[in-house]
C-alpha cells in the first residue's frame, strides 16, 4: 500500500509543479491513517457538530456515538541538493457517514493543506509557500496552522546562534475593490539559540491592517521560547505578549495588552515518566480600557481529552462548545499532571489530571447583572496504548470531566437554562503509521 500511495503522489506533484516527470533526486513519504470511535454523555450532536454542556434543557440525558477517519501523508520531493518541496496531505478527515456522500464533489474530503519550497541559497535557508505556521517547540502558542509565507533563515551567524525573518498573509483582500485597503499583512523577526543543552528563541512580530476599512490596527507581538534538561529533568516555557492600538477613525483609540505563559517540567521515577504543567491567557477586565483578553491556546494544545481535546475543546476556540466566546472573553488560568507507565513492551498506561479557572470574569458578570464564580472545572484521563504491530496501535481513552460553576452560573444567567455538564468520553483508535 506504501509503495501506491507514494507513486500516486509523487506523481501528483511532479505533473502539478516539477517541469519533467523525472525532474527530482528523491521522494519518500510518511504519514498515518486514523479509524476513531467516540461515545460521549452529555452531548448533542448535529451535522458533525458537537454541542458539549447543557445547552438544551435536561441535557444530561442526551448522548452522542460517532465515527470518523483520517487520513495525513508528508511527502518529501527532493528536487537535487539545494532545492526541496514538501506538502501536507489530509485525506478522509470527515465523519462517519452523516447521512449524505461525504466524498461528493466540492465536500471537505482532500486538502493541500501545506505545500512549500526549501531552497538552500548561498545566503542561507528560504522557505517559501503554504508553510507550517507557529509551534516555537510547543502547541501552546499557535498549534499546528498554516501560513502563505516567505521566510529567510540566514547563514551569517556563527552556531550556536539562529535567526529566521518572515513575512506573512493573513487575509488578502486586493481582488475586492471596496476591501483592499483591509490585507492583513505579519512580518516577524526571530533570535535562537541552540545547543544539545539549551534551545531559546525571542521573536518579534507585527500586524498591520485595517480590520473594517476606519480602523487602522497596529498589533505587535513579543514572544519567547526556552528548553533545557539537566539532573534528568526536561523544563521547558513559552510567553506571549500582544501590544500596539487599534486606531478607529471617529473616537479613542485602544491599546492591547494581553499576556499568554505556559510551563511543564517533565522528568522519569524509575521507569514511570511524569510531569506538570501550567499555563495562563488573560482575560478581559470589565474596567480596563485595554484589549486584554488573549483568547485561547494552540489548537493543537491538547493535554486534556475534553477541555481541550479536538472533539470539545471546552478551554478552546472553535464551534464544538457553547461556551468559547466565554472562555476567549475571560481567560484561563490551568494546571495538570500527568504519569505514563510501560506495562510491558506493547502496552502503556498514562493517567492526565487537570483544572482550570477563568482568569477574569468580569465581562461575564456585566452581561448577566450576577456574580460569576471562576472555576471551570477540573479533569481526569485515563489511556492505554496496545501496540499490536510495530506500525499499528489500538488506544482506549477514558475521560471525565466535572464541570466547575463558571458554566452552570454563565449558561443560567445568559440562556435562563439550568442542568449538570459533566461529560463522560470513552474513546478508541486503531492507528497506522507508515
């Protein structure tokens, strides 16, 4: 099956983008393909959207039990020693039936997701393309997004020091003749070092745009990244700063100030590995004049299979739950731990316990003329990893989440609906890798 897919590919690419079907040194290819089946409590499922916590009256006595695939492959084409061209493929990344021909045409089912150009210039390292976008070395801060981006690593500087300059386009909007004063537009520079003790970057990046045509935003950002290990310890961190104003052209501008963090010390006890982590967005004070709310974590920041899972993302930004323009508004302040343990050669346990609270929750309390208690709620995980073959794995995941009064008080206040939000998710998958 390898060996089809990687000729259908190659062959893709070569007839889409290189001048001759031989026109490259080398090509090979990983990736994996996912079969996923989920039962949750609690739940309301709809056209493939999840609705997680009580926002039907007596939704607790709602389940949903779904279905679904995916299918991811990195090609790598290597054209000859200076010249490489890379891609991200996803595939079959949809539900399980849902009643209509998911691979119908114009349906969600194949997508380019990246395609980029490396080209090794005297002058150094240009990436240049649909690229990956963010991940300083963690999720935390951007997860696993894309970018249309030139980037220019430089080869001036002696090791161990790296630098990396981009420009990036967030939304074009030159085709629109009323709109195109509105591209926005990033541009970051970026200083690292690097050893096989110590890794760390600090970046600095701007926005420039105009969000509605009479607002001219200038929204700048500094942010850092730092691991080192030592004595058997892995610690590693991640800040975030936005400042600058967004500039309206009647009435008073506004500054942004909004702060992210995150933390996690890792380490083994015997042949038990086991870590904690942390991590910070602020969110929006009622009396402050400033933009501080942050918004929410990578969205490939999982540590936690319902509060911050793909398929709930309760403590994140997408249409799976109720309550993210809460959460984005309010900030959240987490902690967890976690411990994983070899069973033996072919089976793992690993346990997640976390809790979460708001950061701010003032602008709730404004909306709703009541008081908003803080607390999100807290989490615990339970998973085991069967390796059935050396590419192939099976995992059962169970998780619960106790849902904390910041839900029950917001939905009351805003929805005049009451009912418990604890979610059960039993969770398997069969994974190959190749």
């Amino acid at each position: 099956m390898k060996k089809v897919l990687s000729t259908a590919l190659a062959l893709g690419l070569v007839a889409g983008i290189a001048s001759t079907a031989a026109a490259y040194d080398s090509f090979s290819i990983r990736g994996y393909y996912s079969l996923e089946g989920n039962y949750a409590t609690n739940t309301v499922r709809s056209n493939g959207v999840l609705d997680a916590g009580a926002d039907l009256a007596h939704a607790d006595s709602y389940s949903s039990a779904w279905y679904y695939h995916e299918f991811r492959a990195y090609p790598v084409m290597k054209v000859n020693d200076k010249t490489t061209l890379k891609a991200e493929v996803r595939l079959l990344h949809d539900d399980w039936g849902g009643g209509n021909d998911s691979h119908a045409a114009g349906s969600d089912v194949v997508d380019w997701d990246k395609l980029w150009l490396e080209y090794d210039s005297p002058l150094g390292m240009i990436h240049a393309g649909t690229t990956p976008w963010g991940s300083w070395g963690t999720s935390f801060g951007d997860g696993g997004s894309r970018m249309n981006s030139i980037k220019y690593f430089p080869n001036m500087l002696p090791a161990p020091f790296t630098s990396v300059i981009f420009t990036g386009k967030v939304i074009e909007e030159d085709s629109e003749l009323l709109a195109s004063d509105e591209d926005n537009d990033y541009y970051e520079g970026r200083f690292g070092y690097k050893t096989d003790v110590v890794e760390a970057q600090i970046g600095l990046g701007l926005s420039d745009y105009q969000n509605d045509s009479t607002t001219s935003v200038n929204k700048w950002r500094v942010r850092g990244y730092a691991k080192t290990s030592f004595a058997g310890l892995s610690i590693e961190g991640e800040f975030d700063h936005y400042f600058g104003d967004s500039d309206p052209d009647v009435g008073d501008s506004t500054d942004y100030d909004a702060w992210a963090a995150y933390a996690h010390v890792g380490g083994k006890a015997g042949n038990v590995a086991v870590g904690v982590l942390g991590w910070l967005t602020t969110g929006q004070d009622e009396t402050s004049d400033d933009n501080e709310a942050y918004g929410h974590a990578g969205i490939d920041f999982e540590p936690l299979l319902i509060a911050t899972g793909d398929d709930f993302g309760l403590l994140q930004d997408n249409t799976k739950s109720i309550y993210s323009g809460a959460v984005n508004i309010s900030g959240q302040v987490a902690v967890g731990a976690y411990a994983s343990m070899p069973v033996s050669d072919k089976l793992t346990l690993t346990t997640v316990i976390g809790s979460a609270w708001a950061d701010d929750t003032s602008v709730l309390e404004g909306m709703t003329g009541t008081t908003i208690d803080d607390h999100y709620g807290w989490e615990i995980d339970v998973k085991a990893d069967y390796k059935l073959l050396d590419n192939l794995t099976y995992s059962l995941n169970f998780g619960y989440f106790a849902a904390g009064d910041l839900f029950e008080d917001a939905h009351m206040a805003l929805a005049g609906i009451a009912g418990e939000d604890d979610i059960i998710l039993v969770n398997h998958t069969l994974n190959m890798a190749f």
